[in-house]
C-alpha cells in the first residue's frame, strides 16, 4: 500500500500525519465545512477568507490514530507550479505539498464549479506524484438553486476524473464526516474501506464528538 511522502512512520505503529488542503472559490463555504467537522458549529454570518488557516486535529480511526494538517485557504488565483512560487505567495504556503486535496464548489454557482475544475488540471499537471483529490458539493440545503443536475457532475467526477464525490450542507452538517472519512480512505488510512469505521477527534474537539461512521 502507498502511503503519502512524510507519513511513513504509520507502517512502524508511530502516528502519522496527513496534510489536507481545501480549496474552492470564494463563498462556497469551505471555511464552514472545516468548523462543522472540527466544532460542530455553523455561522450563518460570512466573512470571507484572506489568510490560509491551519487546524491541527488527531482522528484516532478503526483504533489507528491519525493527526491531521487542515489547511483552509482563501481562492487562489492558481496552483503553484513549484515550491517556489508557492512560498512567494504567503496564502499558498503548504498547498503545493498536501497529501490529499478537497475541492469544494457551490452547488447553486456554475462558476465555482469551473474554477475547481481549472484547480483539479493544474494540480495533475504540477504535483509528480498520484494524490488523492475529494470533489465536494457544498449547500445540499438549497438543493433547489442547483445550476448542474447531480447525475451530470457525478458521472463525470467519478468516471472521467477519476475521484471521489461527494456532496454535503455544511449548515446542517450533513455528510460532512462523511466526506473526511472518505478523504481518509483515499489516502489508505487505517485499512478502512468497506467497513464502518469507529471515528473520534481529539484536540480541537470536545470529548463527547464521537460518531459511527
């Protein structure tokens, strides 16, 4: 099994960590898709993004304990080419090494969603490894504003990409521990597929956040 650069220790029963980057346009609500996972806790206020913000909570999966680098970033313009230009740019920072990517876009935006496909082309024609990448259809509460029926963005997620698929209400915090489970099989975490998995977070979290997966 292939494990992401700087998470090698898992093989050697030492707790690894995986860096997890989410990007998305501006106002498709990744910021609260993050809080809802880490705090169970929805602002109908937005305030927009300027600055890249890390979590650094543990997941402790199937009895494997995990620590995970989340790392909100505001829109880019575009994926860094090189380390380089990643670290001239100081929103960027970190991006360019994640182990896996979530790409958030708003169900009710067309536009969002173009921009998380130009971010997917630009990610497999820069990273020179396989990472995994989560395509995330944030605001399944307004299901009635959709721009692109589900079936269309599914097929074409899952057939031609090649990537997981997931949709979720951040407001109603509806498949957002599904879509982190899911990011977690991708990445071979704790042998996990086609099981339900037992997950709890420590850290950021309170002590009684503990769900059957």
């Amino acid at each position: 099994m292939h494990w992401p650069a700087g998470s090698q220790s898992r093989r050697h029963g030492m707790v690894s960590t995986f860096k997890i980057a989410i990007l998305g346009a501006q106002g498709v609500g990744k910021t609260a898709i993050v809080r809802q996972f880490l705090f169970n806790e929805y602002n109908e206020a937005y305030l927009p993004s300027k600055t890249r913000r890390v979590y650094l909570p543990a997941a402790v999966l199937n009895e494997h304990a995990h620590n995970l680098q989340i790392m909100d970033f505001p829109p880019i313009a575009s994926f860094p080419v090189n380390t380089l230009q990643e670290w001239a740019d100081a929103r960027c920072r970190g991006v360019h090494s994640a182990h896996a990517y979530i790409l958030v876009y708003d169900i009710c935006c067309f536009d969002s969603f173009e921009y998380i496909k130009t971010i997917r082309q630009q990610i497999l024609q820069t990273r020179m490894i396989e990472t995994p990448i989560i395509i995330v259809g944030n605001k399944r509460d307004l299901q009635s504003g959709r721009v692109i029926p589900r079936r269309n963005v599914s097929n074409l997620v899952k057939r031609s990409w090649k990537c997981v698929y997931v949709e979720c209400s951040a407001k109603y915090n509806w498949h957002v521990l599904l879509l982190f489970r899911e990011l977690l099989q991708s990445m071979g975490c704790a042998r996990c597929k086609h099981v339900h998995a037992a997950i709890r977070f420590q850290g950021a979290l309170r002590r009684d956040r503990c769900s059957l997966m």
